[in-house]
C-alpha cells in the first residue's frame, strides 16, 4: 500500500514539474511564463517530500530534510517570483510607476 | 530501478531544455527559466538522496533550496538595475 502511494506523490510530483517546464517553453510573454512556475514549486516539493516521508518515517533524519526542504521551497518560491515580476516590469517600463491615465475632457 | 531513480532521471531530463531556453531566450524570460531550474535541481537532490539512502544529499537538497533562491533573487535585482 506505502509503495503504490510513493509511486502515486512521485509521479504527481514530476508531472507538475513537467508541466512547469512546459509552459515555460510555451507562454507568449514573461508574465504568462511567471504562472506555470507556481504549481511546479508548489505540488513538486510537497508531494516529493511526502513520498519520502511515507517511506522513511515523518521523524527520521531523512524525513525532517524533505519537509525542510518542501517548507523552504513553498516559502521561498512566491518572493522569487515576485522578485522576477517587479524586475521584467521595471525593464519594460522604466520603472514602478503606474501609467498616468489622462483625465477626460 | 527503484521509483526514486525514475523520478529523478525524467527530472534530469527536463533540466534539459531550461538550459537551451534560458541560453536563447531574452533576460527575464531566462530568469524565469533559471527559477523553475533550480526548484527542479533541488527536488533532483532530494530524490537521488532518498534513491541512494545516503545522508549527506538531502544536505545538498536543503543547501540548493536556499542558493536557488538566492542566486533567482540576486538575478532579478542585477536585472532591474544595471542590466
């Protein structure tokens, strides 16, 4: 029962990565390609760890790294992707102002 | 062929086209590519730790999660102001 769900959290876990690298590939523009990014960061990590979990206790050294791992992924991912946002959108338009709308006459 | 060597050899194998795309690609299309590399990188460590039982990758996986970020972020930064 453990290695059919082991099997299950791995193959979840690299199709979402898969995934991510395909719509990385495919998307029109630096935005589109930002989104693809999140679930690949998000049900990778989580259900990679929780394989390893599964299979070699939750309090095992083993264990305790993978959630590490998985926690230091989930936290981390969303600010880099903010980062990387802010950056494209400041080389795009100069800077982090909104463009001014003209008042209607 | 355990589960885990599976897992990380397709992994492996989708790092390979990030690096094509990110060599090719314009800058901050690059840096979105360097991102999801270095998550996947991570998650290769931490499956080939638990693949091969050895101790000191899952060190490696910790470590990687940490540098990816740092070295996306670094990126970013040098990107939106000097590049």
């Amino acid at each position: 029962m453990t290695a059919v769900l082991v099997w299950i959290l791995l193959t979840v876990g690299v199709l979402a990565a898969l995934a991510g690298v395909v719509g990385v590939l495919v998307a029109g523009n630096v935005y589109d390609r930002l989104h693809f990014i999140g679930p690949a960061g998000i049900f990778g990590p989580v259900c990679l760890a929780l394989a390893v979990v599964l299979d070699e206790g939750p309090f095992s050294q083993a264990g305790l790294k993978s959630i590490l791992v998985a926690l230091l992924l989930l936290a981390l991912s969303p600010v880099l992707i903010h980062a990387t946002a802010r950056a494209a959108y400041v080389r795009e338009r100069g800077g982090l102002e909104l463009p001014r709308e003209e008042p209607d006459e | 062929m355990t589960a885990y060597f599976a897992a990380a050899t397709v992994l492996i194998a989708a790092l390979a086209p990030l690096i094509v795309f990110s060599a090719r690609a314009a800058a901050e299309d690059g840096l979105v590519a360097l991102n999801l590399g270095g998550t996947i990188a991570t998650l290769v460590f931490l499956v080939l730790a638990e693949a091969t039982e050895r101790q000191p990758f899952f060190d490696l996986a910790v470590v990687s999660a940490v540098l990816s970020f740092a070295g996306g972020l670094a990126y970013a930064r040098f990107l939106e102001r000097w590049l």
